[in-house]
C-alpha cells in the first residue's frame, strides 16, 4: 500500500464532498484568498507556458492562479464546485479587463475530454478533494501527452498542516478521508503521479501569513475561512475554548515576526509534473 494511509472503501464521497461545498461556501474565503495571490503569480511564472497556452484551474477558488496565468495571454478555464468563489474570480476577471471561461465542475469528475489541455494547475484547491486517487487521476486524464501539471500545495510539517491536524484533534474528520497534506508530500506524489507523469520540479517555498497579532488571525479565519468558522460551531463553549488555545499555541510556535505584527511563516510545495 506504499506511504498512503488506507482509505475506508465504504466512505460516503457524495455525502463528504455536499458537507464541504457547504463550509467552503460559508464565510468569505475570497478574503483569505486573495491574500495568497503571490503564490499563483510564482506558480505562473515556474510553469512558463507559451501564450494561448490551453490551461485549467482546477478548485480555482477565487481565482490566484487564473488570473496569474490569464495575465501572461493564456487560455484558462477555471472550475470550482463552489459557483460563488467562481463569480468572485470572475470579477476580478472583469475589473482586469481579462478573459475567462469559467464552469463549475468537481475535481473528482472534470466535465472535460481526455488530453484537452497543455496545463492543469491547482493553488491550495485539489487538496483539499475527499477521494484524492481519483482527483489525481483527472489531473492526469485531461492534461495532453507532454503537457504540465503545477500545484501549490500545503505540506504535513507546515503551519497550515499543522493546523488542520488540531483541528482534526476537536473535530474529527470524516471517516475514510486522509489528510490534505499529503498532496504535499514528496512521497506521496512520486507515487500518486509516477506511473504517467514525471516530477519535474518540487520546491519547498514559505508563504508569510501576515497579520495585526495572533488573535487578528483567528479571528479573521474564523469569520472568513468556512471549514475553521463550521469547526467552531460544531463545538461547545469549552471545546471552542479549548479549540482557540491549541490554535494560539500553534501560531506562537510558527510565528517569525521581528516587529509588534504577526508573521506566520508556513512551508508549501510548488509541484510542476509533466504527462508523459
């Protein structure tokens, strides 16, 4: 079975994926989004596809990589099963003066031909999918033979991932479903994509999470980050309480500011695999 944790056969992904359409549509994640805009930018630039290149954007969110990709003249869909953060990218599209095709699609079942596009990019979005083997697959299936697939992805050491995992101490998550983080591990790509697909490239990078102090950021998660708000209300005072200490000490830990500020330092890798 490799370095893959065993997934339940009898989970329910129809049910896991309608409960995360649901927290991913609660708050404003575009407002967390776009913070991380820079990292779609560097993914854009590592990726160094030709204008009218053909790509897609898979779990695009509110857009970080499309719009980086849309700005160096290439052809992008983008796709999201949560249609809102498709209309917030696609008006920020507009306000660019930058053309996209958007649709709404799930990653595990891409309404799309097999080899259609030169590129298939994903920023902090397939990761997140419950049945990761099949999401993988439909990387694989829709990007042509010598095409590109980028990703940035969260890694299990990095603050982020570090994050989900207390998270998952409070609230567990559903049976049958591994950790996101995995899509950032070495390992784990070699041998989720090494049958089809050669990794190119695998840079470890730091994005900064820069805020006010500690209590900015969790507060500003927890209104606007759906799946940390719905963690929340899944608990009691006393676990919410309980929730909110683990989360602080985490930040404390990761924090490397050298000023009154907060400047969370967590580790992601930018994934460039080519179809063979």
């Amino acid at each position: 079975m490799g370095i893959q944790s065993s997934i339940n056969q009898t989970a329910d992904f129809t049910a896991i994926k309608a409960k995360q359409n649901v927290a991913w549509g609660a708050g404003d994640y575009a407002k967390v989004g776009v913070t991380l805009q820079i990292t779609g930018e560097e993914l854009a630039e590592a990726m160094d596809m030709t204008p009218d290149a053909k790509v897609l954007d898979v779990a695009a969110g509110n857009g970080n990589a499309t719009l980086a990709f849309a700005r160096r003249f290439c052809d992008v869909t983008s796709t999201d099963y949560v249609e809102a953060l498709l209309k917030s990218s696609g008006q920020r599209a507009q306000a660019e003066g930058l053309f996209v095709t958007y649709k709404v699609a799930d990653a595990e079942d891409l309404p799309f031909e097999d080899q259609m596009f030169d590129a298939v990019v994903s920023t902090f979005g397939v990761m997140f999918t419950p049945n990761q083997q099949q999401s993988a697959a439909e990387l694989q299936r829709v990007v042509k033979p010598g095409g590109k697939i980028g990703m940035a992805n969260w890694t299990p050491e990095s603050f982020i991932g570090q994050l989900f995992k207390t998270i998952g101490k409070h609230v567990p998550p559903p049976a049958g479903v591994n950790s996101p983080a995995l899509w950032g591990s070495r390992a784990w790509v070699d041998e989720t994509f090494g049958t089809n697909c050669d990794v190119s490239s695998f840079r470890r990078k730091n994005f900064m999470f820069r805020y006010r102090s500690a209590e900015h950021f969790l507060e500003y998660f927890r209104t606007f980050y759906g799946p940390m708000q719905k963690a929340f209300e899944a608990l009691d005072a006393d676990g919410q309480a309980a929730l909110r200490g683990d989360i602080l000490a985490l930040i404390e830990k990761f924090d490397v500011s050298t000023n009154d500020s907060l400047c969370i330092s967590s580790e992601y890798a930018e994934i460039i695999v080519a179809r063979r």
